[in-house]
C-alpha cells in the first residue's frame, strides 16, 4: 500500500495518541470555532465576489477550496496521512465520483485537502442555506441536493454531470448524513445513478478519526489529533455487467467497511 505523507503541523502525533480521549477546553475550542468561522465567511464572499463581476475562474476557485481546507486542519493542529491501496491518476475525458463515510463534518476539509485534482461536493441542501457560506459553495460549483424532492435531486444530478464532463471530480457521502456512532447507514442510490449514467471511475474512500476533531453531535473543536484518509482501488463501473452494476452499493458498503477501519 503506498502512503503519502501530508502534515499541516510538525511534528505529527503517532496514532495511538489520536486514540486518547483527550478534550480540548471550551474556551481554545470556541476560538478556533471562530477563526474558522471568520476564514470561511471571507473566503466564500471573496468567491462570491469574484465569480459575480467574472474576475475569477475555476483555476483560481479550486486553489481557494484547497487552501480553505488546509486552513481549518491547521487551525486544529491536525495532521494527516494518505494511503492509497492502489495508485491511481486521472485519465483525461473519464468521469470520476468519490464516495467516503461521513462522521464528521471536518470530513469536508479533509478530502478537499487530501485528495489532488478539482474536487466538488454534492452535498444537502440545508448546508447551502447558511448566510454567504451557501453562496460560496454554489459561487464555487458545489451542488445542492434535496434529499426530499426526487424532481429537484434529479436537476442536481444534471449540474452534477456536467460539471464531470469538465473534469471535476464529484464527492459525495452515499449515507446522506453523519453517522452518530462511527458505523456505516444504508447507502442512498442517487451517487451510484449518477456514476452509472455517466460511466464513471467510482473511488472509495476510507475516513478515520474525524469525529475525534468534531463529534457528530455539537460544535466543539479537539485539537492536535491525528486523522487517515484510505483511498481504495477504483471501480470502473463501464467495464461492469448489469449484474454487478446491481449489486455495486453492496460491493462498495463493504469497501468502506474496510477502508473506514469498521471491520478488518
């Protein structure tokens, strides 16, 4: 398995001291929750900004995710380490979507800095409605979808196709919501439509450790902890049977199982 090294501060925690169940204090914790605040409310206006009056494009966008990204690992002096199960490059003109668990909502920062190439989230709806950071995340092409509405999530999709089509690669998290005690939920079947339709590379990816920054439940901040990201063998779902397109949320519920550090 290859790993590659990314740490936001040096020098990086061993694992096993991640596993403490050391708290931050509520006063460092609401000051980074702040600053964290503060980076994102700037970042999305600035983007907002720029996309209105055309003074940005996607090569200035995409650096602004990424460095957003890096910024709050850094403001919780987390480190990361990437392992990938098999290596893996972007073939120009093939569509690609990313599938992760999701325990946290630091799972966001996390893949938008760990993971190369232009990276856009389909997330819910109710993130989007957040004064000027919803407008950021659609000012830069991220895409809102209504669990709820059938007709609306199908126009999410859509948006979602064409921005592959320009190779953006699309992130989502199939469980639709943090899970509340680290165990993978049913997958929702709108991310395998979308891969299906567009003879997408399916990249799965293992998170670990996230909700140990930011428990699902709250808003507190734990510093200093150490988090991997697992990214496993891609899935060419053109190269797939009807059969095996069928049984595709299973094969990859089991992927994550494994990746996320669920079962062995």
């Amino acid at each position: 398995m290859n790993d590659q090294k990314l740490s936001t501060v040096e020098p990086a925690k061993s694992p096993s001291e991640s596993l403490k169940n050391e708290e931050t204090d509520s006063l460092t914790s609401t000051f980074i929750l702040l600053r964290s605040i503060w980076c994102t409310l700037w970042l999305s206006f600035l983007t907002m900004v720029d996309v209105s009056l055309r003074k940005a494009g996607r090569e200035v966008i995409s650096p602004r995710v990424k460095l957003w990204a890096q910024r709050l690992l850094k403001y919780a002096d987390v480190n990361y380490v990437v392992h990938y199960e098999k290596p893996w490059s972007i073939e120009p003109g093939r569509r690609y979507v990313l599938m992760s668990n999701h325990r946290s909502y630091f799972d966001i920062p996390l893949v938008l800095a760990a993971i190369p190439g232009t990276v856009r989230m389909i997330g819910k709806q109710e993130l989007f409605k957040v004064p000027i950071w919803g407008q950021g995340m659609i000012a830069a092409e991220f895409v809102p979808i209504d669990r709820n509405d059938p007709k609306n999530s199908m126009k999410s999709l859509t948006r979602a196709k064409r921005l592959m089509e320009n190779g953006v690669l699309i992130w989502l998290a199939p469980e639709g919501t943090r899970s509340p005690d680290g165990k993978m939920q049913p997958l929702r079947k709108g991310g395998f439509l979308l891969a299906r339709q567009t003879d997408a590379i399916i990249i799965p990816i293992g998170l670990r450790g996230t909700e140990t920054v930011m428990p699902p439940t709250g808003f507190k901040i734990n510093t200093g902890k150490y988090l991997s990201v697992h990214v496993g063998t891609p899935v060419d779902t053109a190269l797939l049977s009807r059969s095996e397109k069928r049984e595709l949320p299973l094969r990859i519920t089991e992927e994550l199982k494994k990746l996320s550090g669920e079962i062995p």
